[in-house]
C-alpha cells in the first residue's frame, strides 16, 4: 500500500514534470469526465496531502487522485514508452510540450474547484510531510480513544495523515509494543516518542526508493514482510496476523520477544507470508 513517502514521491515526480507549464494533453479515462479537456491549462502545482495527490490548474481546478493499494503516476519524455501497466489501467493522461504524466490505477480521481479541496482533505490529522505537522495535536489524536488498539489508531488517517501498513508494523515494533496494545496503555515515555518516530521514518524514506527503517546494511526492515524469519535485534521468529476492524484485514507483523503487549493467539504466517513484497507501495 502507498504510504506517505510513495504519495510524497509522486507529487514530486508531477511537480517535477508539470508545474508552471501548459497542457497539451488531458485525457480522462473514467466515465464522468470522459469529455473533460484541461487543455492549454497551466498547472500551478501537484501537493502532497496524507496519501491524497493534489493537482491544481489554472482557473481555479483541483485534480484530486488517490493511490490506493495500487495506484501510481508515472512520468515519461517524449517518445518514450510509457512503462506502468497495460494501457487499459491508465485512468489520466496530463501531457506537456517535453513530459507526459500517466496515472495508472487510480481508484479515486476527482475535479474539483481548488477551493473545494477541504472537503475531501480537510478529514486528515496533521500531515507528516506536511506544513500543517503538528505533533501535540497527532498524538493526543492517537490516545484519545484508549481502549482502541495502536495500530489502528496509527493507520486511521484522521489521527496523523502519511502511516500506512508497512510503518505502522516497524512504529509499533520501534515502541517496543505490540499493535495490539490499547492505545492508552502505551507507556508514557515512548507515546511522547511516538510523533518524532513516525516523522523521522517518513522524512528518512521520502527520497529512496527502497523504503528503509533499520538503518542497517543488509535489512531495510525490522519486521514488515519477515514472518518466520529471526527478528534481528532478538532472533524470536517474527510472526504475523491480520489486524483490522472487520471490514479491512491487514497483514500485521511484530516480534513476540521484543513488543510487549498483547497479541493473537494464532498468526497466520503462510496466509501473508509470499503474498506482500517488501516494498508494495
Ligand atoms: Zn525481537
């Protein structure tokens, strides 16, 4: 799943190719807006914000796109062949005189007046790659429903805006705690831990393209995508189990050794194990 650093990459690889100039081209691959031609637009800038890509245009237009589980955008020169899946999973075309900007995908992907953004933004918690950061207000937003476990209170976006699955698995593993573990009863020292955690991973990987949490050579993580192999710090298998509230299951891993907390009585290490490459963002 994208996280915050992939969405991070992708406005930039936008902003990059499309920022200040005119469009060419605008193709719109979904049925409602099938007729909608941007061209001769200027686009003004692609933003970040928690997963959600913002692109505006001149006149006062916002492409609003999300990635989902599967989404990218993708940019190619002129001539090039555009490499991002087969041509029936493109869903926009943004061309300019030298780059055109393919996005694949796209599960969500909406015009709206720029001044209209909040409404499908204005929900998130304070972004962590965001000017908006704030990390009082993301962590009393974590804690302020105690009995919920950690790990959904860090994947919610209406807490803090960028964690996605694979963070949420190192952050818990980082706090020494499990992703079970009601929010409330995360001890005192590492909660105040917690937002310059997350910050410093999502900053650490917003410019690589292998996501890294370890900052060791040979591992890029602790325990996301690892069940059944050693836990590096203690050589406990790491084990793995879906999390969720009944209507999204996530592969969840964490090493028994080193989070305390508590946890299922059964993970379901073959379920996940080959399914969920490391990187799947
Ligand atoms: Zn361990």
């Amino acid at each position: 799943m994208p996280e915050g650093d992939t969405v991070w990459q992708a406005a930039r690889r936008l902003h990059e190719a499309l920022t200040g100039k005119a469009l060419t081209l605008s193709d719109f691959r979904v049925p409602k807006y099938a007729t909608v031609d941007l061209s001769g637009r200027r686009v003004l800038s692609t933003i970040p914000r928690g997963k959600h890509l913002l692109t505006r245009f001149e006149g006062g237009l916002t492409l609003h796109t999300h990635l989902r589980m599967e989404g990218a955008w993708k940019v190619f020169g002129t001539g090039e062949r555009w490499r991002g899946g087969p041509a029936y999973q493109i869903r926009a075309i943004l061309g300019t005189v030298d780059r055109t900007a393919v996005g694949y995908r796209l599960q969500v992907l909406e015009l709206l007046r720029t001044t209209e953004e909040e409404q499908v933004v204005g929900h998130l918690g304070p972004d962590l790659l965001g000017p908006d950061w704030d990390p009082e207000l993301a962590l009393a937003n974590v804690l302020a429903d105690p009995a919920r476990q950690l790990g959904e209170a860090l994947l919610d976006q209406r807490n803090l805006a960028g964690i996605g699955n694979v963070y949420k698995s190192e952050m818990c593993f980082l706090l020494g705690v499990t992703p079970w573990l009601p929010a409330g009863a995360l001890p005192a020292d590492r909660a105040e831990k917690l937002p310059g955690l997350a910050k410093r991973l999502l900053e650490a990987n917003r410019d690589r393209p292998v996501r890294q949490t370890t900052g060791l050579h040979r591992h890029d993580l602790f325990v996301y995508g690892r069940a059944s192999r050693p836990c590096l710090r203690c050589h406990t298998p790491v084990r793995v189990a879906d999390q969720g509230d009944g209507t999204q299951e996530r592969p969840t891993y964490w090493c028994p050794t080193c989070q305390t907390g508590p946890a299922p009585a059964a993970g379901s290490p073959q379920r996940w194990r080959d399914r969920y490459p490391r990187r799947t963002g």
